[in-house]
C-alpha cells in the first residue's frame, strides 16, 4: 500500500489542532497509510536562539534516516505555488514508481538551505508565513484533496 510520511518540527499544542489532524487523518485512512512524525524544535528553550544554529538542528532531525529514493517535499514559503491538480498528479506519479513520499515542514523559524536543496520539490501554499501547525493540517487537506482527484470523487470541485 503506498502512504504519505510527513515529518514536522514541533508538537501540535492545541486541541482543535489535534482534531482536525485526527479528522483529516481517518478520513486519508480509506485511501493512503499516512503517517506524522512531530520532531523536537532546536531552539533548545531558549527565548533568543541563534536561529542559523536552530535551523540546522531541526534539519539535521527532518533528514535524518530517509527512506532510499525517497521523493521529498519541503514545505516553504519559498517554494513553488501549484494548483490540486498538479500536486495530485505529480503525487500519483511518484507512488506508482512505488516511490517514498516525504513531506517536511520546518519550525517556526523556517527551513535550512540544506532542506530545500535535498528536497526533490519545494512546495508552497501561498506567500504568507503560516503557523508550521496550520500547516500540517492544510497539508493534510490537501493530500486528501490529491486522492479525491485521482479517485474522481466530488470533494474536489
């Protein structure tokens, strides 16, 4: 069965976060094994980190231990701003070549470089800076969009 591995710095601190991943997670659970793995922040506490220092510490723990091959996406406001459609059928590209899927979302200080150069393709959901929690969620909308798609269900209108 193919499946969706996303990695996300930070813990989902809010329960209406918590619910809406859960919902969207169940309703992906259908179609696609999709898995979240909250990674710790590398600001090791401190209320003013050096946030070159943080940005590596948070890469070096979204890197690490990829599967071989692994087709990944990295989230980032920098990244290219494409359409459901185009999302789905790259997606579909990829998980027909039995391929990984990685998505990596950074913390709230950003990506390191050394992310957006591994990642296979950096993806945006528009130029706004949004909370990295938002993001799992939105993200986790959009897969369930990408399946509805490629499966030519009435969600996507």
């Amino acid at each position: 069965m193919k499946s969706y591995e996303i990695r996300a710095i930070g813990k989902t601190t809010e329960a209406w976060q918590s619910e809406a991943i859960k919902s969207w997670l169940t309703r992906l659970s259908p179609y696609i094994k999709t898995s979240i793995k909250e990674l710790p922040e590398g600001h090791e506490g401190s209320v003013k980190p050096d946030l070159a220092k943080t940005r590596a510490r948070e890469a070096e723990v979204l890197l690490k231990k990829l599967p071989e091959q692994a087709f990944i996406v990295a989230l980032d406001e920098t990244g290219k701003n494409i359409s459901s459609e185009a999302l789905a059928h790259e997606l579909e590209q990829q998980t027909d070549n039995g391929t990984a899927i990685v998505f990596l979302i950074g913390g709230s200080w950003g990506l390191d470089e050394s992310v957006r150069h591994r990642a296979n393709l950096v993806l945006s959901f528009g130029k706004q800076t949004l909370p990295h929690n938002l993001v799992k969620i939105i993200l986790l909308e959009q897969l369930f969009r990408t399946e509805a798609i490629l499966r030519g269900k009435t969600y996507h209108k």
